[in-house]
C-alpha cells in the first residue's frame, strides 16, 4: 500500500502493533549483543541491524500520526 488510507481498522492497529514489538524487540536485542561482542565487524553488524528494526519503528509510529 503506498498510501495510509484515512480510516485504519481495529485489526491493523493490533498487526501494527504487533509489528512495532518485533522490531522494538529486535533493536533493542541487537543493541545489546553489540555491547557484549568483541570483534568489531560483528559490532558494526549488530549496531545496523539496531539501526534498521528503530527505523522500522519510526515508520510505524509516522504511520499511526
């Protein structure tokens, strides 16, 4: 869907929540493995899987604004 139609039902709202708490999840996992990793290529790895699931999250919350 390339535009966010006016109305969003009940059972997009929940799929979107459910899809915020995945990527939420998924960034702040990410987030901390890369503190606990040690080689650097693994670290820059984790830091933009990080970065990709909190910009997933932004859209979401861009969407629902």
């Amino acid at each position: 869907m390339k535009k966010v139609p006016v109305m969003i039902s009940t059972k997009d709202i929940a799929y979107l929540k459910d899809i915020f708490s995945w990527n939420f999840t998924a960034s702040k996992t990410c987030s901390h493995f890369k503190v606990e990793m040690e080689e650097e290529a693994l670290k820059e790895k984790m830091k933009q899987l990080a970065k990709m699931h909190a910009q997933i999250c932004n859209k979401i919350i861009e969407i629902l604004s």
